[in-house]
C-alpha cells in the first residue's frame, strides 16, 4: 500500500485496510460460532483454509507494488525481526513512535484478551453478550477506519490525529475499568471513535520517514512489534485479572488491566507528543 500510494494518502490507506480488519473483527466470532456449534474443529480447518487461501492469492494474483529498480536483494542476514526492529528504530526521528507501536499495541491486545474475562466476571456476560460487544468494537472501526478517517484528515493531520486518538483511547481504557454498569462498555466504545485512528496515523509517520526502497521492510517491522506484543498480552492481562478475581464485582480494583491499558496509552501519548515537538523542531530549523 506504502508503495503505491503518496505519503499524504497513506494515512486513509492504512485506515482502510484497517476497517477491512474490523470487519474481520465482526464477521470472525460471528462464523467461529455458526461452524462451532456443528464441529468444535471446525472453525479451525476454516481458519486455516482461509489462509492458505490468502497465501496463493498473494503469491500466484497480488503484482508486486515495487518497481524492479528500487527493489534490493535478497540478505538472510537482515531477515530476521531484531534486525528489523533495529533498522526501524533507527530511522531518523522515528525512536518515539516505535515506542507508540509497542505501548499502544501492548494496550490493545491486553484488552482483547482480557475483554471476555472482564465482563463475564464484573458484569455476568455470556456468550451472546460478549459477542454483540465485540461486533460493537468491529462496527466502530469499520465506521472509523473506513469512513470518518478521509474526513478527519482534512481537519488534522496525521500527527494531531494520533494525538487525539491516544487521548480518547486512554481515557477509554479508564472508564471501561471504572464502569459499574454493562452498559455503560457499549457507551464507551461508541464515544472512543478518535481511538481508532491511532495505527492509521502512526504507520504513515513511520512510512513517511522510511524511503521508497525500505516501506515493505519497515512496515513489516512494525506487523512485528505488534506481534510481539499479542504474545506478550495473554501474560499481563490474565494474572492481573486473576490478582483480583477475589474482590468482590463492585470493587474498582476489577478493573486493574484496563488501568493498566490506559497507563501504556498515556505513556504513548507522551512518546507521540515528544516525537511532534522533534518534528516541529526540525521543520522550524
């Protein structure tokens, strides 16, 4: 998408994509259900064909984005993710966002993983309740994501966009952990719609200081850390609802990974914002 696209479209590009994600988000637990119910196998081999499927449709259909003349040669001694990682990092002035991608990244994927958890716990959710949550999740970033984000963009720019939506996701994460009814979760998502701008407009940061020869390699890098990440996510969220599965329902203290999300968000914030004081500095200069 970087390759094909002009530095000041890649942010609605990736928005896009991004909403094609969400839409995943929604019809994914939907069809795990429905294959669930006939095999408990099932929506694995479907899983597992649909990627298969996704492998030769980019292998044998997908043209290569790169023209021949910008491409480099192929080196095992650089395909490897801390190679990767370390290219990236060191990328003039784009230190601060990795730092973005980690923290916020860490936040997300605490939140998918704690999500079912939490609201059966605090709330008394079941599976039917869970599910509608998380399509309400998957419908507010396909509405983001795929349609506000080319108007948002005409009033601030990838760097303020990120701002704003670190903010609203931080105090997101907060009030998901404070709230004291279930419906008040669905409230939450429904006013958190800057939120889902945050990957769109960090991404085209880090492409724009990438150059035309390295976007498939540094935004590979980031898929990366945000992989490391979605491992690393299960190992936090878990033992800190388990640290507080004794309170009782009403306790605030239930809500200590959504704190904690919202500590990785504000500290995101204060990266992203040191990146566009560096910025400014440098455009001034």
């Amino acid at each position: 998408v970087a390759d094909i696209t002009e530095p000041q479209d890649r942010a609605r590009r990736f928005g896009l994509l991004g909403a094609m994600m969400g839409l995943g988000f929604i019809v994914g637990p939907v069809m795990g259900g429905l294959l669930g119910a006939i095999d408990l196998q099932l929506p694995f081999l479907v899983a597992g064909g649909l990627t298969m499927l996704n492998f030769l449709y980019g292998y044998f259909v997908l043209p290569e984005s790169l023209p021949a003349r910008q491409r480099k040669a192929f080196d095992w001694r650089t395909a490897n993710p801390l190679t990767a990682l370390r290219q990236l990092a060191q990328l003039r002035g784009v230190a601060p966002l990795v730092g973005v991608v980690a923290f916020s990244g860490l936040a997300q994927f605490v939140l998918y993983t704690s999500w079912v958890l939490y609201t059966t716990f605090k709330f008394g959710w079941g599976p039917l309740e869970n599910g509608w949550s998380l399509a309400a999740v998957g419908v507010s970033s396909v509405l983001v994501q795929g349609f506000l984000m080319r108007h948002l963009l005409r009033w601030f720019s990838p760097q303020k966009l990120a701002v704003l939506g670190l903010l609203s996701s931080a105090l997101a994460y907060a009030l998901w952990g404070a709230a004291s009814q279930g419906w008040m979760m669905y409230a939450v998502i429904g006013v958190n719609l800057l939120g889902g701008t945050v990957a769109a407009a960090v991404n085209s940061m880090i492409s724009s200081a990438a150059d035309s020869t390295s976007q498939g390699r540094t935004l590979g890098a980031v898929s990366s850390l945000g992989s490391l990440m979605a491992v690393l996510a299960p190992m936090i969220g878990a033992p800190l609802l388990a640290a507080v599965s004794h309170l009782p329902r009403g306790d605030w203290r239930i809500g200590a990974p959504f704190f904690f999300c919202a500590a990785l968000q504000t500290v995101s914030l204060l990266l992203a914002w040191v990146h566009i004081r560096r910025h400014h500095r440098q455009a001034a200069a």
